[in-house]
C-alpha cells in the first residue's frame, strides 16, 4: 500500500491542473511537481491501466473473480 500522504499529494496536484486547464491558464504545466495516476484501491503508482484505473495486479485479481464486466481470458 502506497503512503496516505502520497496518494493525497498526488490527488491534489491532479486537481490544481485540471483547475488551471478549465480556466483557460496558457501555461498549467506551471505545476511544480507532476501528479501521478495511482491505483484507485491500492494506491500503487507502476503499472497503472489509465482505462481501468487500476494497477495490473489488482486489474488481476478483479479480472479473475470475474468482477469486472466485459472482461474475458484471452487463452482458456
């Protein structure tokens, strides 16, 4: 699990960005620290699948116990 005050920073640095791009700021990449894409349920930072949401191994997990829909083995 990732650090609460990691996930928290990360959160807000998204959150000021999408503010500047809304009000129209030339310059949003004026963020001094990027802001990463983290797991939704672990927090984890690698491997993140933007579609999802989630890191592989948790995208894993959920894929297996079939609770994600549409979702289907490739091979069986």
């Amino acid at each position: 699990m990732a650090k609460k005050s990691k996930i928290a920073k990360s959160l807000r640095l998204l959150q000021k960005r999408r503010e500047l791009i809304l009000s129209g700021e030339k310059k949003y990449n004026r963020v001094s620290t990027r802001g990463v894409n983290r797991c939704k349920i672990t927090g984890r930072p690698k491997a993140y699948m933007r579609f999802f949401g989630l890191s592989r191994l948790t995208f894993r997990e959920l894929a297996l116990k079939g609770e994600l829909p549409g979702v289907v083995k490739a091979s069986k």
